[in-house]
C-alpha cells in the first residue's frame, strides 16, 4: 500500500511528489507513461521557463532537471514506460508495463498529474485535402527536438497559442520558411512576449481574425493553403483570399486536459476548464483523489504548475497523515468576463491566510477591476493594467474576505476600470 | 507464371472474392493500385451492415445485401473483425415520411430482411433518448449492424494471402490484351497473365470493363462527407439513426462505430476527382444541419476527424456484376450496399466463373479464420496472459485507443505488410483516437524503422508521396 501513487511524472507530478515527501509522506510512487520523467518540458529546449520560481532563466529539460534531481534527493519511486490504464475511488490503480506486466497497485492517496494534450485538425473541420504535412506544433516539436527531424520547409502556423508561437522561432532557426502565423481570434492566444520574441523579431507576419479555409496536397503532401479574413463571428469574408505555396501546416488552436481516467472514476468535471472541479486545496470530488497542472486547467508557464502542484502535494499528505476534510465549502463562480476559475470550491476552515485563485478573462482588457462579491456586495477589488484571455490571472483571497462572504458563494468578475 | 485468377482491385468486393476463391485449389493474384490495400471506398465509409430493406426487391442489390449481411457475423467471429449487430432505425419526422417507412416495411418484408417492425414514436424515444421529439416513429430492422469496414477487406486479404494469394500494390492496370486462352494485365508494376479476371476496380471499374468490352455503364462518384466524434458522445446513438432515404441516397446518419466513438454523415455530393476525397465548409455544414433534424443536442465539440469517402456510383441503379467477356468478371458498379453484400458478391463471383468453365477442386486445408490480438478488447486476465506470452503487449504506445507496441509489430508482420503510418492505423488502431497520432505518431514512426530497417525520412503517412518528414535537422557541419 503506497501513502501517494502520482499519475504523471511531468513538472506536476514532481512537484506534488517532493511536496509530498516534504510534508512528511514515505511511501511514494510517481507512474509515468513515457521512458523518462519531465513531461513536455523534454521537448521544450528554449528558455524561458523558472523566472518565478527559481529567479533565473531556465529551457524546459534544465527545468525539469531541477525537480527530477529534487525528488532523487528523496525516497520516492519513479516508475517509468508504464501506463495507467484505470482509477477507481477506492484508490485502486491499473498499470502495465512490458518489464512488469499487468498490476493494480493500492494507496491511500492518488495526485492525478496527466498534462493536456493538443486540438487537432478535427476539432476546428478545416476544409480541404487530407494530406501528410498537417502537423500539431507540439508533435512537429517532439520531431525536431527529441528526435532531429525538420517536419517541413514552408510552413504556415494556424493558431498563436504559445507552442506554436515558439515552432514559429525554432523552425526558422532551423532553416524552414515560416510564411505566416494565422489566428482567428482578434488577438493572440499566448503570451505577449512570445508574440514579440517569435515572430516580431523573425518578420513573420501575424494575420489576427484570420483562418485556414482551404489546405491541397499534390502527391500525398500539403502543396497550398488558402486563409482568409474573418468576420465578427468567425465567417470567412469572400473576397479576402491569400493563397500560400507551402508543404507544411502546423496547429496551435488549444490544449485540452487529459481526464479519460478523471471521467472513469467518475469525478465531478468542470465543462469550462475540461478538468476536475477541485476544492482550494486541489482536492476533486473523490475523497483522496487529488488533480494538478494541467490536467486541471492549461498553465501558461510551469512555474505556476509547480507551485499549484506542491499545494496539492501537501495537500494529499495532510490528507494521509491528518483526517479526510469534510468541511463545509462555497462555490467561487466565473461571473462577467471570466471564462472559470480554479478553485470552483473554497473549504474557507482550511484557508490559513489566503486562498489562491486563478481564472482567465474572455476579452481583452487595459486598465481594469477584478472585483469579488458575494450576494451582490463588492467583498474585495484587486487592479490590473492588461489582461488577456492568453494570460492566466492571479489572485490571492485573504482570509478575511472568505469569513465576510459568510457561507455565501463568491463570484470573481472583471471590468474597466472607472 | 500464368496465374489462374487474377483479382483487380483490393478493396472489400476484390479481398471477398479472393478470400473465396483461396479456398479452392488455385493460383490467385490481387493488384492494387495503391500502396495498400483497402484504400478506396472500403476506408471511408459509414461503416455500416445494412440490412437489406432498402433496395428495390428482385435486384440484385437487394439479394446480396440480404444475404451478405446474414453471413457477415459468423465471418467476423472467424476472421476477427469488429462487428455489432446493434440494429438501425428509419426515422420518419412527418406523416408523409411515415408512408415511406411503410413502404420500406414491404421492401424490407419482400427482400427477407428477418425481424423488422414498425415502431411508434415513444418506442423510437424508449430505445433512443436523445433523439428528436418531432419523430412520428421509424422502422426498426434488428440485424442491421457496424463494422470496422477496412477491417473486413483486410482480414479477407490477409486471410487469401496465408493460403497462397499474391497481392501487388502500387500495381495499376493500365490495359488489357487477350493473349490466346489468357489475358495479359499491363500494371505499373510490370505485366501479369491470367486466365480468369475479375473487375473490383471500384470507382475505376468502368475503365477496366472498357478494356475489355463494349461500354454499358458511367461511373458517377459521389463523394460523401464525415465527423467522427470522440468516444465520449459514442453512446448518444444506440442504433443506426437513418433518415428517410431521398433521390440522394440514404441520407445523413448518426451511428455509434465499432471503436465506441459516434459517427455522423454523409452528404453526397458528384465528384470528378474520385482518388480525391476532401472535406468542404458546405459540405461539413449540410452534414450538422442535416444531422440536427435527428438529434438536436449534438455538438461537435468533441470532434476529432472529419473525413471523407467516394462512393463507386454508377448511371444505373443496380450492382453491374456478371461476365463482361470471355472468362472475365465486373463486380463493377458496387454502391452502397456494396460493404453489406461484399461475403456474398463473392459467392457470386465464383458461381459466374463456374459459368465461365471454372473448375478446380476445394482444398480441405484451406484456412478460414484469422487471429489478431486487441488489447484494449480484452480482460484484465487476458491482459495478463498476453503479456506473459509477449512483454511488448505490456506497453502502451497509443494512449488514447490503448494500442501496445505488440500489436503495431504484429501488424507490421501482418500478410499484407503495411508500409505506411496510417496503414498501422487500419491495422492496430494507433492514432484513431481523440489526439489523432499527435502522441504515438512519432513512435510508430520508431517502430517502423526498427523493424522495417528504413530510415526515418523514407516513412509515409499514407500512400505514395506522404513522406512525414523532410530532412534531418544540422546533420552537416562545414570546415
């Protein structure tokens, strides 16, 4: 019987486990799918990740390094090139490997830790031919990365979420010829200083409201491709057609968090964020069962996975080493402009100064108020001078604003300020 | 060699007739034009057994249809293909459309379609929740079924080739010459001789039936236009959802598939482009609208492929099979429900060559059952035990549809070796699922390498010229 099985061994799932240890559990067990702890982060060779959490800048397998050489310096087990196959509430869990075959393995806790993974071309029913060279930027990533290949040579990037803001960069460092970064949203998906350092600087071109309405293949390979402008509500306008002479289209268009196993133990989910609906201290609706990073909601940077993840780390320990919490909660719902928040659920008794909560915006905001209330009386405000659906916010609820909510439901909204 | 049959065309009507035929004591050749087998109409699809109400009685449509659907389940027990006899409704929205249900009650009572009844609205709304409140009732036909329809073609072929079958790919029949007693085949892949032809050329049946004989019908494609929705909504379609057929075929459907995901489609629409079958903005728009009228609470939110498929089509309104010439056999024309009919298209391809003078002794060693390992369909013993018999059935390298590294070795192995990533894909199932080969793409690609001994730049998506990757990355370092 482990204290703690974490599914999942990237930069989640080796947060919550050195948290874990830190907080006093032994028996630990991280299970993760692929040949070697990190996660993404093994893909991810530019810098740019820990100015947060470790004041410096680090690329993603330096990144991950630290945690990995972190959770060496303790007793927990890191079982690699295993899949889990099945959760239950009853803390069961179903691995199999090729070394050890087929195993269901028991713990008094589980930190579900599983990442996100990438929309594809059937998600967004791009029109057109079906050929090879229709690429996710995180798998043309993995290609050029971790296995040495160039995917293409003329490339379009349809979307300007942060992965494929960064493709923009590598494959022109590599030599390919990044013709255009098409988004159809009226502002980009990542984060600002991505916009400027991987497409700005490189003079590859951003069409903002625009999309892919066509893609042709000569012999089994992308040949060209055909965006155009978008109207308010996302239709193509006739008449704005741009043809590009290209053998590769690469897709940023969003990350999804990866909960098959979430579902099939039936926790409660949130449809806005795709996650576990989980309580201020990551907790999911099975007692026990504890969910982090971005299998709970997509992070911008893995500073924050980290930091989310070592409270749901401490958390699953108190939970072994303490008593199940069954305190009574409020709701923290998304109000005006706030597409959801993480947490959905406060256990205002278990805040001990303040409780964190993060959300993203609907629309672009300069100089703005996010306000929370409860039963209509403002409780508390906080001011930002930007905000923008690529940009996960941050606040911090003192405790105090929890206690003056009296048991009612908060609501977090956000508007201009006056 | 001269060869006694040669097949042309390895879709799901060429791979029937040569698993039949390879249960006689003959010399059996398959050419396919592409570089692999199933890739026409058999690969894209609604994936469905019909059972048999809908084509006009006394055709041969209607008899095959009937009959193939009658032998499709003992073969797909014998052969390892993933079928469910989940049954289908023809809903009706309007008193008119309920007198077509009718008439299709008597089609179906007249072709012997077994079991099928008329239902009431709140029988249709017992059996299937999510549908539309405006449905007056439906008919109901119990052995309708689904199939893993690539599957079918392949599990025919592979089984043909284990009892002596040769299949050519990249093989295209360019002409034909009558050379004594035997015809002389001109493919890409240089001339074959036979004795017996048989035409499964698909949408490119015509072509080859002019080869060798006067023109009797046009090929008119059709392209028909899909989404294939994750397994999550898979269980928003008990049964085959049709609606009442039109001029345009049988309409847009909803159907849970054979993987556990929901299929919704097609439109059809006339194609002069039938090795071209793309997607469009107006064609994936009619499927939704279409798709509305019968469950007004689908989404495409958990889309994960559009596809689509060209239907072999013809001017006439009948499957064009019989003797074309001298010793030579059209499975021409095979529409929809060419899939439901392939088993016994066959039969029918053997009873005209025995009209042609045929004849050769059945072998009593000929084998008629395939074995093939899913993971993700068996038990937690029957994971065990095949893991103790194989360690790589113990690692998962597609996560989304739990396919192991066993199985994609296998598949490589397999009597129709695939050559390609998606050819993998028709075999194990890798990448079929909600990440689209996003995750296990790049390991295929490993294990194809691996145990192909080819490099990695010389790996296919698809068919020929799908090369995924375009060069290594710094690989030359000057002075």
């Amino acid at each position: 019987m482990y204290d703690l099985i974490i599914i999942g061994g990237g930069p989640a799932g080796l947060a919550a486990a050195n948290s874990a240890w830190e907080n006093g559990l032994r028996k630990i067990l991280i299970v993760e799918r692929d040949r070697e702890p990190g996660g993404i982060l093994n893909q991810c060779i530019h810098n740019g990740f820990g100015l947060h959490r470790f004041k410096e800048e680090l690329t993603g397998p330096e990144y991950a390094g630290r945690f990995i050489s972190m959770v060496g310096n303790t007793g927990v087990e890191i079982m690699t090139d295993t899949m889990v196959l099945e959760i239950n509430k009853e803390h069961e869990v179903h691995v199999i490997s090729a070394a050890e075959g087929y195993r269901v393995l028991k713990a008094k806790s589980i930190v579900l830790a599983m990442g996100c993974r990438e929309r594809t071309r059937g998600a967004i029913a791009i029109p057109g031919d079906r050929p090879a060279g229709v690429f996710t930027a995180g798998s043309a990533q993995r290609y050029l990365n971790m296995e040495g290949y160039m995917v293409g040579k003329r490339v379009i990037i349809l979307g300007s979420g942060d992965i494929g803001l960064i493709m923009a960069r590598r494959m022109t460092l590599e030599g390919a010829r990044v013709l255009a970064c098409v988004e159809v949203m009226p502002y980009s998906g990542g984060l600002m200083r991505n916009i400027v350092q991987c497409l700005q600087d490189w003079n590859i071109p951003l069409y903002l409201s625009h999309t892919i309405t066509d893609i042709r293949a000569e012999n089994g390979r992308v040949s060209h491709v055909t965006v155009m402008r978008v109207d308010e509500s996302r239709n193509p306008v006739p008449g704005t057609e741009m043809e590009f002479d290209c053998d590769t289209v690469l897709l940023s268009v969003g990350l999804i968090p990866e909960n098959e196993l979430t579902r099939s133990a039936g926790i409660e989910m949130d449809p806005r964020t795709n996650g576990a609906v989980v309580y201020e201290n990551m907790e999911t609706s099975a007692p026990g069962i504890f969910a982090c990073g971005n299998v709970v909601h997509v992070h911008d940077l893995v500073d924050y996975v980290s930091a989310e993840s070592e409270r749901a780390g401490a958390a699953a320990a108190k939970y072994v080493l303490d008593n199940p919490c069954d305190d009574p909660f409020i709701s923290v719902r998304a109000g005006s402009d706030i597409g959801y928040t993480v947490p959905m659920k406060i256990r205002v008794n278990r805040v001990d100064k303040a409780a964190d909560v993060f959300f993203r915006v609907r629309r672009v905001f300069r100089s703005s108020v996010i306000e929370v209330s409860a039963n209509g009386e403002t409780l508390f405000t906080f001011k930002r001078d930007h905000m923008a659906p690529g940009e996960m916010e941050h606040i911090l609820l003192p405790r105090k604003v929890l206690d003056a909510a009296a048991g009612k439901d908060i609501t977090v909204s956000a508007r201009e300020a006056e | 060699m001269i060869y006694d049959i040669a097949v042309i065309g390895c879709g799901v009507i060429g791979a029937a007739a040569a698993f039949e035929l390879s249960r006689y004591r003959v010399s059996l050749l398959i050419l396919e034009k592409e570089n692999d087998i199933a890739m026409g109409a058999t690969r894209a699809n609604s994936a469905i057994i019909h059972a048999g109400y809908d084509p006009k009685p006394g055709t041969l449509m209607a008899e095959l249809n009937v009959k193939g659907n009658a032998m499709a389940e003992q073969l797909c027990k014998d052969l390892s293909v993933p079928f469910s006899r989940v049954g289908s409704l023809v809903l009706a929205f309007s008193e008119s459309e309920m007198d077509t249900v009718r008439e299709l009650y008597r089609r179906g009572t007249e072709n012997g379609v077994p079991g099928i009844r008329i239902l009431t609205a709140d029988e249709v709304f017992a059996m299937e929740p999510e549908v539309s409140r405006e449905v007056k009732g439906a008919l109901y036909a119990p052995t309708a079924g689904i199939i893993n329809p690539w599957d079918y073609a392949i599990a025919f072929a592979e089984t043909a080739v284990v009892n002596g079958a040769e299949v050519k790919r990249n093989a295209k029949v360019t002409g034909i010459d009558r050379l004594g007693d035997r015809y002389l085949l001109h493919t890409s892949a240089g001339d074959f001789e036979a004795r017996y032809v048989i035409n499964a050329a698909g949408t490119g049946s015509e072509a080859i039936h002019n080869m060798v004989s006067e023109k009797s019908f046009t090929m008119m494609p059709n392209r028909g236009e899909y989404y294939l929705l994750d397994k999550c909504e898979g269980s928003r379609a008990n049964h085959v959802l049709f609606q009442c057929p039109n001029q345009d075929g049988k309409g847009v459907l909803i159907s849970p598939t054979v993987g556990g995901n929901l299929i919704v489609g097609p439109n059809a629409v006339g194609t002069n482009e039938p090795d071209r079958p793309k997607n469009t903005a107006s064609g994936m728009a009619f499927v939704r609208e279409k798709a509305a009228k019968t469950m007004p609470s689908l989404t495409y939110r958990n889309s994960i492929r559009n596809f689509s498929g060209i239907r072999a089509n013809t001017d006439q309104d009948e499957f064009q099979i019989g003797i074309a010439a001298e010793n030579f056999i059209d499975l021409a024309g095979i529409k929809s429900p060419g899939l439901s009919s392939a088993p016994a298209i066959a039969l029918k391809a053997v009873e005209l060559l025995k009209e042609c003078g045929f004849t050769a002794e059945v072998r009593s060693d000929a084998v008629t059952t395939r074995k093939k390992i899913r993971f993700r369909a068996l038990d937690e013993d029957g994971r065990r035990a095949v893991i103790r018999e194989n360690p790589l059935y113990g690692r998962i390298i597609c996560r989304c549809e739990t396919v192991t590294e066993g199985e994609i070795v296998d598949a490589i192995h397999s009597p129709v070796p695939p050559c390609s990533v998606d050819g993998i894909k028709r075999r194990a199932g890798t990448g079929m699922g909600r990440c689209q080969g996003g995750f296990c793409g790049p390991r295929v690609v490993e294990i194809l390498r691996r145990e192909l001994g080819i490099g990695a730049l010389d790996i296919l998506q698809d068919g020929e010229g799908s090369f995924i990757l375009k060069s290594e990355t710094k690989t030359e370092v000057d002075g």
